[in-house]
C-alpha cells in the first residue's frame, strides 16, 4: 500500500502544477471548446491539465490504471486514480471563479487519499484514509450543527435532465422550508471539500460521475462527516445519488430524500 507521506509528497507539486497550467488559461477570451452531448462541454485547459496529470502520475506510480473525465478508462490494477482535470469547466470558460483540480487514488474501487485544489485562492485540501483531512496544513472537521434550520445546502445536478434531476427539483420544494438556504456553485468536488472545512453543512448530488466526487467525499468522511446515497448505501463509482453532512444534517437529509424519491 503506497503510504501518506509517499502520496502527499508525490503528487502535491504535480496537482499544483496542474493548476499552473489551468490558470495559464484562465481569462483568455480565444479558449478552445467543445460541446458534450448532454455533459457540458470541454476545453482545452481541461485537456492539457489531465494530459499532464496522467502523464507525471503514470512516471510516479507506473502500476496504477486511470479513471479520467476527458479521456476515460485505462491501465490495469487494484490502485486507480480517478481524475478530474477541471471540475467546473461552465464556470471557468465564463471567468467564474469557482472551479478545481480533483485527485483520487482509490484501491480496489475506494478513495484511498485524494486532493482537490484550488489554484485561484491557492487551496489544497488533501485526505488519506485514517489519518484526517487538511487543508494547507489545517485539520478539517465538519459543522457541529445539528439541525437543517440555519444550514446552506449545496445541489449538484448534471446537465442532462434526467428523472433524478427532476425529482430533486422537486424534493427541493419539502426542504427549502426547513434550512436556511439552497447554493447551487457548479463545481462538485469543491463543494464537498467546504463541507469538510464547514463552510457548507452539506450537499445534494444526482447523476454526476465518480471523478466529481472521489476525492472530495474522503474529505468528508476524514472531517468527521457521512457520505451516502439517498438510501443511506455507500456510495461507489456506480452512485447515481449522494448525501454529504456532518451526522445529524446527513440523517435528517437522508430521511427527507428518501420518502421523496419513493413516492
């Protein structure tokens, strides 16, 4: 098993390199772009990041497979990163500045350790099973909050508008009453690590990929928080739903969603 201290330093300076080279292209009015049918759309910034990411992290560790947003599956082994090269692609070709890089290794399909950093405020937030999260050094830990009055929630819904996209919408109408306030920021793997550091009391996904959210959700499970599905399952690369909070958000969420999406 590759140790913490082995990853961290590793492959810290080439996920900040990465980010070098997503801000080389931020702002530039001639950004290259192409549509994905129901998926958004590609530029090439997300190109050139995960290029690079594959690339130092085949040299580092030539042992493990990738699961990567633009180019997809390759390699063989139980230890895989799962790679988002760009999460928050709309926002970063608008100058939206919300967006990140998102690293997962997992090992035989559970995040072992991951980063999602963010280039533009120079946040690095990093987890490894059993040891914790942090950011730039600072341990994180989940909102002690205990009930949905007073929370901000995140959604994260995809651009396809699938059954669960609009029954969420719907579900929304029963929980809107109840916390203080919806979000709705476009960048999954960056929500999850606010709600690892506090800053959010939880999110709400459906039908995003596993390269959204691998990293971030070890985020919050290392900070002390629950992640699952809207059934209360684990949440594997096959999720089509996800609930992140700190406990007593999560199962007040969990209780909600889950007499919604049965009805």
């Amino acid at each position: 098993m590759y140790s913490y201290e082995q990853l961290l330093k590793t492959v810290e300076p080439i996920v900040r390199n990465a980010g070098d080279i997503l801000l080389s292209y931020f702002g530039n009015d001639d950004l290259k772009r192409e549509e994905k049918e129901g998926k958004g759309s590609v530029t090439e910034a997300d190109m050139h990041s995960e290029r690079y990411l594959i690339a130092e992290l085949t040299k580092a560790f030539p042992e493990t497979s990738f699961i990567a947003e633009e180019s997809g599956e390759s390699g063989q082994g139980e230890y895989c990163w799962v790679i988002d090269p760009l999460d928050g692609t709309t926002n970063f070709e608008r100058g939206l500045p919300y967006f990140c890089i998102s690293v997962a290794l997992t090992y035989k399909g559970a995040p072992l350790f991951g980063i999602v950093y963010q280039p533009l405020l120079n946040e690095l937030f990093h987890a490894y099973k059993g040891k914790g999260a942090f950011c730039n050094g600072k341990r994180l830990q989940v909102t002690s909050k205990q009930a949905l009055e007073g929370s901000v929630l995140v959604i994260g819904l995809p651009y396809a508008k699938t059954e669960r996209y609009q029954q969420l919408v719907r579900s929304l109408q029963d929980l809107a009453v109840q916390v203080y306030a919806f979000r709705f920021f476009g960048a999954a793997a960056l929500d999850l690590a606010y709600v690892a550091c506090a800053g959010l009391e939880g999110v709400l996904f459906v039908d995003l990929g596993w390269w959204d959210v691998a990293a971030g959700m070890l985020l919050v499970q290392e900070s002390g928080g629950l992640v699952t599905d809207f059934e209360g399952s684990e949440v594997t690369s096959s999720f089509t739903s996800l609930i992140a909070a700190g406990k007593p958000v999560h199962e007040k969420l969990k209780k909600v969603l889950k007499v919604e999406f049965r009805n």
